[in-house]
C-alpha cells in the first residue's frame, strides 16, 4: 500500500490497487459530510422517539408511543368508522327490502362475502359448495327452510336444532328402520319409490308397494307427491338434489336412522348486521328465492349467438 | 526548516468553491436561450391548455388523472389496463436518449434536463441583481453590509417566487388546473396538493438556488450513465491541446521560443462554465456539454484574430485524426453513422408501433373469470349452473347501452345475481357508464346432460359504433373432464 499524489488530479490516492486501478482520496463535499451528520442526528432522535432497542422482553417504547399495533388499530378503527353508515344503513332496512337499494344490496353482499369466510367454510366450504352427505350447498336452488332472504336470515339468526332456541329449526324425521317403525323389507321398497319419484328408477313391484307404506308414512310430512313441506324442513324428493345422497343404500340409511343435521345459531355469535349481510350473500350464491318482480327478459337472444 | 516539510495532508472535506459564470453571447448560448424558453414554456402552459371531451370527461389536454387512474393527452386517454403506452414511450425516451448521447454527447444534462434549465434561469437572476462575475466574486467576499443583505434578500425571494411556480405548475398536471388554483389559494385544495407545492418549491429553491453544479457532479447517477453510452464517435466539447498548447499570452508569444499555442490562457472558458471546470483539463465528468465554453473562446479567437474552435465539439476519433493533420471532421456525417441510425430505427419502429396500436384499440372490453369453485353446480330440475364474474368496460367518455349474449352450449340461459332465475335468457342489456366497468355476476344453466364445452360470451354496443368483443370460455359440467 503505497500512497502516491495522482498525476493528473494532484489528489493523493488511498494506496489501494486492484489491477492497475486505483482510488483517489478524494475529500468528500462539506455538504455532503452535513448531511451525514444530520441523518446520524436523526437516526438517534428517531431512536428516542419511536420503539427501537430490543431489550429482554420488550422493546424500548420511544417517546411518541407509536407503535404498528397501535396504527393498525387507529387504521381498523377508521375503516370501521367509514363502514359505520352502510352498516347503519343496512340495520335499519329490513332484509327483504335491500333488494330494492342496489348499493346497499351490494354493499351487503360484499360484506357477508368477507363474513362467510372468516364464519362459514369451515362447514359449506369457500365456494359454499358444502360438503355432500354432510352440509348443504348453498349454491343451488334447493332450500329445506326456504331460500328467500328472510328465511335465509331467519336459519343464520337461530341455526338448526340448537337446544334453548325455540325459534332454531327443527325437523324430526323418524329413524324408521332403527325404532322398527319399518322392516327391512318395506324400507326398501320405498326406496324404490323414493327414487321412482325423482325418476332414477322405474316403476316396479318394490315401488308400487312402496307408495303405500311412503302415504301412510311420510307424505304427512314429504306430502303426497314427496314434492317435501319447508314447514317442517322436509325436503323434495323429487328433485335432482340429495343432501345425503341419491343411491339406494344412502337413502336407505336416512329412512332406516334418518340424519339430524345441525348448525350453530349465530345470534349469540355475530350481530344482526352480519347476519343480514350474510344472508344477503348466501341469497346472492344463484339459489336465491323471492325476488320482487323478475324484469322483463330481452326478446331474444338471436344476434348474439352470431359471432361478428 | 528546509528539508524537513510535513506530506500534504488531504483535507478532510472539500470546501465548496462557489461558481460564479460569466454572461457570454454566442450561438449556442442563444441555442441555449431559445431551447430554455421552449421546455420552460412547455412546462408552465401545457396543463393549460383545453381539449373538449365531451360532457364525461375532464376537458384538460394533459392530465394524469391519479383518482380514476386514467391518463389524457389531448385526443387520447389512456386506462390502467393500457399502460403499455406508457412503457412503450419511456422505451422510447430511453432510446431517444442513446440516440441523442452516441449523436451529440450529453446534450441533455448540457440543455435539457430540468436541473440545468432551472439553474441556468437562477444564474440569469444572480446576474440582474448581483452584476455579472466579478460583481458577483466582490460581493460573495465582502462583508454582510445593508447592501449585500438587500441584494441577498432580493435574491432569494426571486428564487422563491420562481421555485412556487414551478412547483405550483407541477400540481396542475393532476387536477383541472383553472379550478385547483382556486382552491389553491381559496385554501380548499387536497392536503396532498399543498405538500406537494411545499416540497418542489423547497427542492427548486435549494437544489437549483444553491446546490446547482453540486448535483451534477455528485448526486447525479445520469452523468456516469451518460459517458457509458458516448463512444469514440459521440460528439463532445473538447479543447485542441495539440493546437493550444503550450498556451500563454499574446505578448508572451512574440518571439518565445519554442512558439506557444493558440490559448492565451485568458481563462475566459473557466470563467463562462457554468459547473466551474476547466475544459483545459480533458473531458471529465463535470462537464454538462452546454458549450458555453466554445462560445466564450471563439469570441477571444476573433479579439486575437486567431481562427476560432480551439474549444469544439470534436469527436475522439476526430480528434485524433485532427492532431495528426486532417481536415476537420463533417458534422453531419459524425451524427450519422451505423449506431446513431440503428437507434433512430428502433426508436421510429417503437413509436409507429405505438401509433399502430393506438388506431387499433377497442374503446370496449369485455373481461370474464370462471368461479373454479365450485366448477359446476346441479339445480334441482337436473339443470347445470356455472357461475362467472364478466366485466363490462366501457372506454369511451360517455355511457354506452351494452348487451351480453351467449354463442354456443345450445339451451343455455343466463342471469344475473340480482335476478331470479324465471328471468333468464340468452342475453342480458347493462347499461356501462361513462369510463366505467361494470361487474356483473353472471349463472349460466345448460339444460341436464350437458357436457363440459368451450362457448363464448358475446359483448356488443347498442350504440351507433356497435363495437363488439367476445371471450371464450369453459362450461363445466360431470363429463369426461372435472
Ligand atoms: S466545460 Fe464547457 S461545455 Fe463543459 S460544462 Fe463547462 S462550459 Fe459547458
Ligand atoms: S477561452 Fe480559449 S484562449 Fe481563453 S483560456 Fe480558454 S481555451 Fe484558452
């Protein structure tokens, strides 16, 4: 390391070579040095100020109090209270008004959106597609309590079978094969029925004495079509949709010990605006029922199947 | 003590040397004049000026509109999803850049860039207050009397004064610019906007009041760019060494052996630069190429009737070729030559690129996402429902009539989430505002057993235009895939 001026420039060099190259010591700028100074100053204020030094089991707490819990908190706050008049808003309006309010509809979808994934897909998973033989989807049309928007409200609000709520829906199917209400035999062949009804199988033998035992007991409930009672949650058996399952045995095994689903009243849980707001989500997943009055369809939909 | 002087001992900072340059008249400071009124000028009018868009949309030619996330200027406008125009005229301020550095040097830092501009204006103003260089030197030296403060505190306020309006200017770029200055001084202007005045007027004032040639030399990376991009044919300001030196003055000459250069040494060109370097030196860093040098030295060439360009624009090469005895290089044929048209190329394909795509853009859009989950649903008639997100946007400035149809997977209908399903049908109308996008939430049912498919959906205008897009994509169903 030998220092040397540099011809050229007259400045000494640092002494440092590399191949061939080497550094001037040139001196820095007097402003430049201030403002080093300066950010050294600020770094120590910033220090005393704000939470800096990790001591044993917490920081050192800086004079200002900040802290970034501290602004998350002020921040959450703040987004609270923007959302504070939607929210009022939404309270106030009973649930099967909202539709006719776009923004507030929409506002309240949006919000039972974000409610049903913190409350909800633990059961009817993200897309509320539920779980098949266990929780319903909520996206198709098929509802055992009803699917217009009250309704929706009404089953969040008190859940099903939920002990001390006498509101909480409640449907008592009989365990038909297991209390020996039925053989067997006879369960099978409203099985037959059963799946006659919704046209998986043809008419047989088994059907035919099926129907008897299916009016003496069921249709009081499933009615006498099995077109099912929202009153009493019965569902449609002649649909295309089966919660627990379409085959002979799944059906089978709900006649013989029938299910007794249930779901948590979410009263004590959420407050009514969530709800309301879940409700209007739910509504909203394409089964939704009892929309005000349906506009008129454009006349037809020649044009646009041509491509341009 | 002879013999026993301590090794110099490098200071430990470098003491700022003020600059003081010289007024000079020449052809490139009147280049330099001419070219300083026209940014300037670009500058301050440009959010001015007027551009009739109708009812809808702001009737301002240039506006970076943050708020709605849109960009004008004058008859285009520019939406987030089209900021590949953006991109596509920074690639070609970049390249326009190597093309006008491997052409003719550092031109930019010398006349363009709005550092240089700003201090160049800030020197005229010490001029008118203080006097020229020497008036200038006298005052800085002497003592803080009711003069020297009075010149000062006139100074700084034009300073001031003019930092304000640069960065008041500024503002206007991002808001009507006749309704932001009142409120601007009616006090109801965005907070933001007052910050934002506040701090370009305190950087005008500081970097182009005081700190001037400072951050050319030390905090701009652009200079450091800039040599890399010069070559051996770039045009530079560059002092004739082998025609100068050695240099001394006129009277020196006469009869010295050996005979002296054309330099007189009269360091008028250290006295005009603007960044207080002697070009003497050899290139070097600190020098922004604004030529103001070689105005300045022909000027002493045509007092000593000497030929002028002892200081010139000369390239390395031509520069070398000068000292063995050729003819001075042709300009012309310096600035075109393979590099310089190879950029220019690139930079023309880029731009009429840009113009192509710009005659060719749909002022309509339709966007559509698939619910993946689930991917199809069962209704109770047996029926298939899938689920969609479709975006509607509308880009003109006035709102559009606009309907959506389905094309392919026979039987289906669709409707939208506020709707019941009674209603559905092939196609849905939805009326697009202004610079809107309308999101719509959109089930389409397939009639049972039908199988997963490609089908489009079909966007057409019902307006006069009747522009149209279209977007293919999947029905899902219980089929051979999912
Ligand atoms: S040396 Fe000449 S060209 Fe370079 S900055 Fe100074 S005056 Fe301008
Ligand atoms: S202005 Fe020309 S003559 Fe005077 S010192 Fe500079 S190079 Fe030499």
């Amino acid at each position: 390391m030998t220092k040397r001026i540099d011809e050229p420039t007259g400045t000494e060099t640092v002494g440092h070579e590399w191949d061939g190259i080497e550094e001037l010591d040139t001196p820095m700028p007097r402003w430049w040095l201030w403002t080093f100074y300066l950010t050294i100053l600020f770094a120590a204020g910033y220090v005393v100020a704000y939470p800096a030094i990790p001591l044993l089991h917490k920081g050192t707490d800086g004079l200002l109090g900040w802290s970034s819990r501290g602004q998350l908190a002020a921040e959450i706050a703040q987004a609270n209270a923007g959302r504070e008049g939607v929210l009022r808003q939404i309270a106030a309006t009973p649930i099967d008004q909202l539709p006719g309010k776009p923004a507030l509809m929409q506002a309240a979808v949006a919000g039972g959106r974000a409610a049903f994934r913190v409350n909800c897909v633990q059961c009817h998973g993200a897309g509320a597609a539920g779980v098949p033989g266990l929780y319903p989807n909520l996206n198709d049309d098929d509802w055992l309590w009803g699917g217009n928007l009250k309704e929706i409200e009404q089953t969040i609000t008190h859940g099903i079978r939920q002990p001390g709520d006498d509101q909480t829906r409640s449907s008592l199917m009989p365990s038909f094969g297991r209390d020996a209400m039925l053989t067997p035999s006879q369960i099978e062949d409203v099985v037959s029925h059963v799946r006659n009804l919704s046209g998986k199988e043809r008419p047989s033998a088994s059907s035919t004495r099926g129907a008897a035992i299916f009016a003496d007991n069921c249709a009081a409930c499933h009615g006498p079509a099995g077109h099912g009672g929202r009153q009493v949650g019965a569902p449609n058996l002649t649909d295309a949709i089966w919660l627990y399952g379409g085959s002979r045995e799944a059906i089978a095994a709900s006649v013989t010990n029938a299910h007794a689903g249930v779901m948590p009243a979410w009263a004590h849980r959420l407050d009514a605006v969530t709800i309301r707001m879940l409700a209007a989500y739910v509504h909203s997943l394409g089964g939704g029922e009892g929309f005000a009055a349906p506009p008129p369809a454009p006349s037809s939909g020649a044009p646009a199947d041509a491509r341009p | 003590m002879p013999g026993l002087e301590a090794p110099p001992v490098a200071p430990f900072y470098e003491k700022r040397k003020s600059v003081f340059p010289k007024a000079i008249d020449g052809k490139f400071r009147r280049i330099k004049w001419l070219w300083m009124g026209v940014t300037l000028a670009i500058y301050y009018v440009t959010p001015w000026l007027r551009w009739n868009r109708g009812p809808y949309a702001p009737s301002q030619a240039v506006l970076v509109d943050l708020a709605h996330r849109r960009f004008y200027m004058f008859g285009i406008e520019i939406w987030p999803q089209e900021f590949y125009f953006v991109a596509g005229l920074l690639i070609m301020a970049g390249i326009g850049l190597f093309l006008v550095t491997s052409a003719v040097g550092r031109a930019w830092c010398g006349y363009s860039c709005p550092q240089t501009v700003w201090t160049d204006l800030f020197q005229h103003v010490d001029r008118i207050v203080d006097g020229d260089r020497n008036a200038q030197i006298r005052l800085q030296s002497g003592p803080w009397n009711a003069q020297k403060i009075g010149k000062r505190a006139v100074k700084w306020s034009i300073y001031l004064f003019i930092s304000f309006w640069t960065g008041g200017a500024w503002i206007l770029y991002f808001a009507d610019a006749p309704t932001l200055v009142r409120d601007f001084w009616a006090g109801e202007a965005a907070p933001v906007a007052y910050a934002t005045v506040a701090a370009l007027t305190a950087t005008t004032f500081v970097l182009g009041g005081f700190l001037r040639e400072q951050v050319c030399i030390y905090m701009c990376p652009w200079p450091r760019i800039q040599s890399a991009m010069l070559d051996e044919n770039s045009l530079i300001v560059t002092y004739k060494d082998w025609r100068g030196e050695p240099r001394g003055s006129v009277k020196q000459a006469s009869g010295a052996a050996p005979p002296l250069g054309d330099c007189v040494d009269c360091n008028q060109c250290v006295a005009v630069c603007p960044t207080g370097i002697d070009i003497r030196d050899g290139p070097q860093i600190g020098c922004i190429t604004c030529a103001l040098c070689i105005d300045a030295c022909d000027a002493v060439m045509a007092q000593v009737g000497r030929s002028r360009r002892l200081i010139d624009y000369v390239t390395l090469e031509g520069a070398e070729a000068e000292k063995a005895g050729a003819a001075p290089q042709n300009v012309l044929e310096t600035i075109l030559r393979p590099r310089t048209l190879v950029y220019f190329g690139i930079w023309c394909a880029i731009g009429l690129a840009l113009l192509f795509a710009l005659g060719v853009r749909r002022h309509i859009d339709l966007s559509v996402a698939k619910d993946r989950n689930p991917p199809f649903m069962v209704l109770s008639d047996g029926s298939l429902r899938n689920a969609f997100t479709v975006k509607l946007l509308n880009m003109e400035s006035r709102p559009r009539p606009m309907e959506i149809g389905l094309s392919g997977l026979p039987g289906a209908v669709m409707w939208r989430d506020d709707m019941p399903r009674s209603a559905a049908s092939r196609v849905l109308r939805q009326k697009v505002e202004a610079d809107q996008v309308s999101v719509l939430r959109v089930y389409v049912a397939a009639p049972p057993g039908s199988l997963p498919q490609d089908f489009s959906f079909m966007l057409r205008a019902l307006d006069k235009e009747g522009e149209g897009d279209a977007h293919t994509t999947r029905f899902d169903a219980p089929g051979e895939s999912e």
